[in-house]
C-alpha cells in the first residue's frame, strides 16, 4: 500500500530529534490548555503564530497538531473534576464524568478518557492516513466550481451543525463572511471597506479577531455571571487507574466512539461538539441499565471521549487534502499554511509530501506521548485546576493581549481585539455560536475567488454550477444538510407534542 | 401559550439588519467598471449583506413570536456588571498606559485589573504577578524573538538606573 510507505517516510520526519521535541512541546501545550478553562486549542494556535514563524513549517504543524489533539486530552480532565467543560467536545463529559468523581470513581473516569483517546486517536489518525490519499485522487478532479460548492457544504455544516438553531448558525456564519470581505479584493486589487485607512487594507488581522471573540469576549462573558465562575475541584490523588470491570465496560464503547468520531470530523461537519453528543445517545441505547446515565456511567465518559479524539484526526483530513477548515481551529491552522505560503490541498500531498507525511506520522507520535503525559501524570495536571481564577483569567489576558500588540504594535489593532470581544460577549449571552464566525472569515474569501474563478473560466456562464457533476452533487448535500435537520427537528416535535 | 418576546435578542437582530444596510450601501455606491458588472468585488458583499438583512429580520421575528429554539439552557443572568466594567477598563487601561508607561507596566496593570474583575483583593500581590509576568514576557519577546515592544519611559529609567547601578 502506498499510503503506509509514505507513512513510513513521514515517521523518519516525526522521529528526527527536533520534530519529537516539538511534538512534546505541542502535546504538553496541549493539554494544559485543554485543563485551562477558558483557554483553548484556536485561541493558542493563533497566540502562538507570531512565534512559530520562526520555525520551519514541519515543525509549527507538529506543534499545532500535538496542541489540536493535546486539548482533546486536558479537557476531560476539567470536564471530569470541575463539570466545566475545558473544551466544547468535552460538554457531553460533565454528564457522567462529575457524578463519576462524586462516587470517589474521578481516577477511573480520567482512566477511561485518557486511554479511549489514545484509542481513538491512534484509529483515528489511522483512518486518516488510509483515506487522505484516496480524497486526494477524488480532489485532483475538482474545478473552481467544484470548490465553491464544497465550501457551500462546509458553510452549511458549520452552521447548521454547531449551535442550536440553524438561524443563530447562519447569522454567527455571515458575521464571519462579512468581516472576511474588509480589505484588497484578491481578485480585482480594489479596497473594500477600509474606509480610507491603512490598517483596514489588510482586514482584520485574524489573531487579533479571533483573541477578541475567545479571549476577551469569554472573559466578559465568564466575568458577568457568578455562578459561571464557581470554583469547586473535585478531589483526586495519584494517578488515573480503574478496575478490570471499568475497563471491560469501556472498551466496546472506546470503539464505537472511535469509528462515530471520525467520519463526523472527515466529513465538514463542524468538528468536536456533534460527534461527542451522538456517541452518548448511542451508549445510552446500547446499555443494559440506561437509567445509569447522568449518575455516573462510565460508558457516558469512555465513548465520547473517545469519539472527541478521532473527530480531530477526521477534521485533518478535509484540512490536508482538500484546504477545507470545518473547525475553527483548523481554520486557524489554515491560516497558519498561508502564512509559510503553503495552500493545503491534494496538490500538497505530491508538492510537500515530507510535511504532509511527516504531521500525519508526528500525530501517531504525540498520541503515545500524551497517554504517558495523561495517565501516570493525571494527579499533576489536576492540580492546575487550583490556579486562582482571577490569576487565570489575568493570565489569559496577559497573552492574548501581547500576542496581538506584540506583532504589529498597533493600537487599532487594540481597538478592533476589543470590538471582537463585545460582540462575542453578546453573541454568547444570546446563545450564538462562535466558531463558525472563525470558519466564514478565514473560508468566505476563499469560495469569493473560486466562485469568480469558476465564473471567468466558464466565461460568465452561470450554467458550471449546475452542470457538473461534481458541483451539482456537492450542492444537493448542502441543501439537505440546510434543511434536513430543520425538517427533522419538527418532525421530532410533531411526534413529541 | 404565547411565549415573552425576546428583546435582547431584537436589539441584535435589528441592529445586523441596520448595519447591514449600510454597509451594503457602501458597497453599492462604489461604480462598477464596465467589465465587471456581475462579477466584481461587489458581488459577494452585496450577497453577504443581503443575506445578513434576511437573518437579521429572522431574528427580530423569532424574537418577537418568542421562538427561539435554544436546546441549551441560557446562561444564567448577568449579576456582575462591575465585573464586566472592569474587564473592559483593564483593556482601555492596557491602550492608554502602553505608549506613555511602556508595555511591562500596561500589561502589568491589565493583569492586575482583570484578576481583580475576577473577585481579587490582594492588589499589591496582583500587580507583581503582573509585573513578573509582563517582565518575563518582555524580555522573551524582545530579546528572543526580536520583537520590539515599547518599553515606555518609567521602565526605561529604571531598567537604566539598573544597569548604571
């Protein structure tokens, strides 16, 4: 198989000193600030691109990747200990998790996280190296309007996927698209909206958006409410173990978690959150005593966490082969690419198989790195959870502030983190997601020029949206997931009322 | 049973709808060149725009039946709006000190103000934190990713007494 020979060429990457040790980096970077409330993988990922600048464009995706799939580790923990959720992916985990601790089972419910992501993490990352290149194959033969379509899916899904309604998604979407539009038009070189300013040419700068919308707009969103800032860490000594019946419970539903996980993340369905709420259900249905969940089931803990893990190896894979972010995460390490000149894509595979290959084998590297960071070490990283929120919050502010101000010493910059950050403050009181603002931002000019691209090559004929095969397939799928779940949502509460 | 509007959520909606408006005027007062009438770079704002006046008008509408759709549990009510006041301050605060007091005590007093919002009282603890951190992360910006970060004039002073002492 060719896919597990450039494997092997990606682990003589990931194995060179340098890359283990930045692997170590991303994956200890990523747990802390998966424990870390209020502190997530986007947010670091874009705090730390002024600084990996500096690196070769090896090592920055390693860094990011043990962060991505790091996060997905820590969170558990916060979501186990303190029933916050130290990541969305985490939010099904306080159901079970928390009872779990209250029972004196925390070491166990952390056992069954960490091992169920390494399980998923390494099947998922798997499934990843053995579906990339057959994606790639499928995406040498798309056109410019087979992009924009595929975009149009990845937009629908974001918004119709995350949040709770597809209205409140669409809006958080278009609020994205619309900020993306701010500054030179690639295609034409006109200004758009920079109102005559210099700092606008450019946009927004994506650090200083994304710093505003989950730094300081979850700041004053954390601030406003006391009882969101409850502090009570729930006790755990030594580290994460559980007995062979806790174990026989879990392994079926690490499994399952696995394979629900993946597909949800590969196809542009919104990342983390999804997957982990459907492995629940489906644990619940399969239990023999489902009256056990929400009191501490230990299958409620072992599959989602499991399923939150390989969703990050399946977003990889609309990421690498198609340039396609459907997280905000992965629209910041799309960002990220841009920045080094590189486009992801199938073309990256034949171009820069050594980064390609070399991230890939570094993700199977980290994953083993972060069950020895997780299991063994779970007692200490708990301890994290003691920090003083308000040391914690100040700290957070600390850094995003110097990440945005650091890089270009602007006060407007300033200024804009800090309209970004009343808006996110207003879109999380009113219940609206924010990652999709994220995605339409750093995706919306990216399907403007494949739409206008499509257009020219086609001369102005509209009809290369609806006569390709390819486009017209991928358009179905974005009207069905428009409506689909609308349709389904009523139905639902037809038979329930 | 007829559900309370939902006015925060009107105000929203309304003012996307209003800004949308005028940002799609923006767009359409600039002239089109002759080649590109469909196609340039005012297509895809008047598209954004146009869809976000739908969404907004989505949202006064819903608001006004009180059908909001939430399947999560609003976030509890805001009871600390000294909290909040000061989260914005410290901000503010960070802008006005940067250029005049120099980026280690900015930040400084960012972090200081922030952790008291938090529900801090130990201030003289909180702005030498603040001052140790800032200071490492000075440091670590200026000289080992050679960033140049303001140093402000009160640092200057004293890093320079330092180094005369």
């Amino acid at each position: 198989m060719e896919a597990i020979e450039f494997l092997l060429q990606g682990f003589t990457v990931a194995l060179q000193p340098m890359n283990l040790f930045w692997a170590f980096v991303g994956v200890t970077l990523g747990t802390l600030v998966g424990i870390l409330p209020g502190i997530g993988p986007a947010l670091t990922i874009a705090l730390l691109l002024p600084v990996t600048y500096k690196l070769d464009a090896v090592g920055a995706f390693v860094i990011f990747g043990g962060i991505y799939y790091g996060a997905m580790y820590g969170s558990s923990t916060t979501a186990i200990l303190i029933k916050t959720p130290g990541e969305t992916g985490s939010i099904v985990t306080t159901l079970d998790g928390p009872a779990m601790a209250a029972r004196g089972r925390a070491s166990a419910a952390l056992a069954t996280a960490a091992i169920g992501s390494f399980v998923a993490g390494m099947i998922g990352t798997a499934l990843l190296v053995l579906l990339a290149p057959e994606v790639v194959k499928l995406a040498l033969m798309f056109g410019a309007a087979d992009y924009f379509a595929l975009m149009c899916v990845a937009f629908v899904a974001v918004s119709s996927l995350l949040g709770s309604s597809l209205l409140r998604g669409l809006t958080s979407l278009f609020l994205g698209l619309a900020a993306g539009l701010v500054g030179i038009d690639q295609l034409s070189g006109s200004a758009r909206y920079s109102f005559g300013t210099l700092e606008l040419l450019d946009g927004f700068g994506l650090i200083v958006v994304v710093v505003g919308l989950f730094a300081f707009g979850e700041a004053l969103y954390l601030v406003a409410s006391k009882e969101l800032r409850r502090e009570e860490v729930m006790a755990l000594a030594g580290p994460a173990r559980m007995t062979r019946e806790e174990f026989s419970r879990s392994w079926r539903p690490w499994l399952r978690g696995s394979f629900i996980g993946f597909p949800l993340g590969a196809l542009p369905a919104g990342g983390t959150e999804l997957p982990t709420f459907i492995s629940y259900q489906v644990e619940r249905r399969l239990s023999a005593n489902p009256a056990e969940f929400g009191h501490g089931a230990i299958e409620g803990v072992a599959g989602p966490e499991a399923a939150n893990n390989s969703a990050v190896a399946g977003v990889m894979v609309p990421l690498l082969t198609l340039g396609l972010p459907t997280s905000a995460t992965a629209a910041i390490m799309l960002a990220a690419f841009q920045q080094y000149g590189i486009q992801p894509g199938p073309l990256l595979f034949s171009s820069n198989p050594e980064l390609v290959w070399g991230v890939i084998a570094s993700l199977f590297v980290g994953n083993a790195m972060l069950l020895v960071l997780n299991l063994p070490l779970a007692g200490l990283w708990a301890k994290l959870l003691h920090i003083p929120r308000p040391m914690l919050y100040g700290g957070i502010m600390l850094f995003a502030v110097l990440g945005v101000y650091g890089v270009n010493r602007s006060l407007f910059d300033v200024a804009v983190l800090g309209a970004f950050g009343v808006l996110g403050f207003l879109m999380r009181r009113l219940d609206f997601p924010v990652a999709p603002v994220i995605v339409g931002m750093i995706l919306g000019p990216l399907a403007e020029v494949q739409f206008r691209r499509a257009i020219q090559i086609s001369q102005g004929d509209l009809s290369v949206f609806y006569t390709r095969p390819i486009a017209v397939t991928l358009f179905i799928v974005a009207l069905a997931a428009l409506i689909g779940p609308t349709l389904l949502r009523r139905r639902s509460q037809k038979r329930g009322g | 049973v007829r559900a309370r509007a939902d006015w925060p959520q009107f105000a929203f909606g309304a003012a996307i709808v209003l800004g949308a408006a005028a940002m799609g005027l923006v767009a359409l007062a600039v002239p089109p060149r002759a080649q590109d009438i469909l196609l340039g770079p005012r297509l895809f704002p008047l598209l954004v725009m146009g869809g976000l006046m739908l969404l907004g008008a989505g949202l006064m509408l819903a608001a006004w039946r009180g059908t909001k759709a939430r399947s999560t549990a609003p976030p509890p009510p805001i009871d600390d709006w000294r909290g909040v006041g000061l989260v914005a301050v410290a901000l503010l605060l960070f802008a006005v000190l940067v250029e005049t007091l120099g980026f280690i005590v900015a930040e400084a007093a960012l972090f200081a103000v922030t952790a008291s919002a938090f529900g801090s009282r130990r201030r003289l603890r909180d702005a030498g934190t603040g001052l140790a951190l800032a200071g490492t992360a000075y440091v670590v910006f200026k000289f080992g990713l050679g960033l140049n970060l303001p140093t402000g004039g009160v640092t200057a002073y004293v890093l320079a007494k330092m180094g005369a002492g």
